[in-house]
C-alpha cells in the first residue's frame, strides 16, 4: 500500500482490478491457497480492494490463531 500511495503522489493511478492483482501477486507462497480461493470465488473487475483486505486480514488472523 505504501507503495501504491507513493506512485499515486507521483501522478500514476491504478485501476481497483490493477491493485487487487498486484496485491495477490505480492503474497508469500503460504498465501496461495487464499489467492486461489478469492479467484476462485470473486469477480476481481468488481473486487473492491477494501474487501480485499478485509478477506486477507481475517484469513492472517484466523490463520496465526491456529498456529
């Protein structure tokens, strides 16, 4: 996100479909099977990123309650 707010500062913006891929693509290895889930089930040219993170944020929590 960081980075995304500092190329938005610099003039560059990124459409909601370009910054849900970037972020799916950002994810370490043990993130795949979520990635693959949201795919899966979301249509992301609608994925609003708010919701992205919002699923990504409650799989982390979920998952470190396991661990």
């Amino acid at each position: 996100m960081n980075v995304i707010n500092s190329l938005k500062s610099l003039g560059k913006s990124f459409s909601s479909f370009e910054l849900v891929n970037k972020i799916l693509r950002s994810l370490p290895k043990r993130w795949d099977s979520k990635i693959t889930a949201i795919q899966e089930a979301k249509n992301l040219n609608d994925l609003a990123l708010k919701e992205l993170i919002g699923s990504l944020m409650t799989y982390e929590m979920v998952f470190l309650e396991h661990n």
